[in-house]
C-alpha cells in the first residue's frame, strides 16, 4: 500500500484527485488532504513521512515548493497544476512527474506507474545469499597449484610453497 499525502488547496479538484486514485489503483491510501504551505509543514513535521506526495503547484498561500524549501522531507513528489511553466522548477526536488490539469486517469495511471517502477530500482537487495555462495566458492575452491616457466620448460608449483621463505638463488621471478 502506497502512503500518499495529497496537497491541494480546491476541495473539488481535492476529491477528484482522490476518486481518480481509487479507480486507478487499489494499492494507495490517502494519508492526509492539506491545502496550505503552513498546514503541509506542520503536518510532515508531526506525522511519519508518506512514501509519496501529490501536490498542486499554486496554493492560496504560495507555491508548493516553499514546502520542500522549509522542510526535511526528501519523498517523491507527483506536482499537478494549470501552468506549464513550473516544469523545470518541479523537477528540481524530488518531482517524478508533472501533471497538467485537469488530471486524467491515464495520466494518474502512468505517473504511479513510473513511482513504482523507480521505487523498486531503490530498494536495497539482499546480498546475504549472493555472500553466502562467493565465501563458498573463496574458501574451498582455491589453487592447488600454479604453473611455471623456465626456458622452455614447463613445470608446476605446489600453491603451499612460500616463494619467498626460498633461497634467492632458487626463486626465478
């Protein structure tokens, strides 16, 4: 379940957002509604961070990046808004898309889409079985023995002779 926090200052274009990501995906649950910079910072400063935040770019105090300029939070952002020339500021945080109103379902769709997708390339993997399998090929598949030329002569060299405890005299290197 993806924890989504919804800023968005229009009470119609707030539901419709929320009707949008109920038929778009079952996997998202809407943490908080906030309509204002203040509320959106007092709200990431109280609560455990959502995994993802859905922002309108113009709020009836100020734009919405004022809220990532004042806080800590360092989640993705999906920024929707009427005006094209945000794009380049969006991108700039921690936006993944940039959606112009009014928001589709496509639109919604594509943009969870790409989340999830960028979200998994992220996740740490888990080496301990990789680490596992290499310790076990280190520790017990080792040379023996390695070969040797002098001259023309070929010869093998037992891995537990330190070439260095030799005599000089004996160690052609």
């Amino acid at each position: 379940m993806i924890q989504v926090l919804l800023i968005e200052d229009e009470e119609p274009a707030a539901k419709r957002l929320q009707k949008l990501l109920n038929e778009t995906t079952e996997e998202v649950n809407v943490l908080a509604v906030v309509d204002s910079i203040r509320s959106a910072k007092e709200w990431l400063q109280n609560h455990a961070a959502p995994q993802l935040i859905l922002a309108d770019i113009h709020l009836a105090d100020g734009d919405s990046f004022e809220i990532f300029k004042r806080t800590s939070t360092h989640k993705p952002v999906i920024f929707t808004t009427a005006y094209e020339n945000y794009a380049i500021d969006a991108f700039q945080l921690f936006s993944i898309d940039y959606i112009l109103k009014p928001v589709t379902a496509q639109s919604l769709a594509a943009a969870f889409n790409k989340y999830k997708n960028l979200s998994t390339a992220f996740i740490p993997h888990n080496y301990e079985l990789l680490i596992e399998q290499v310790k076990d090929n280190v520790l017990n598949n080792y040379k023996t023995r390695f070969l040797a030329k002098v001259g023309k002569r070929l010869f093998f060299v037992p891995a537990e002779i330190n070439v260095f405890s030799l005599p000089s005299s004996r160690v052609i290197l």
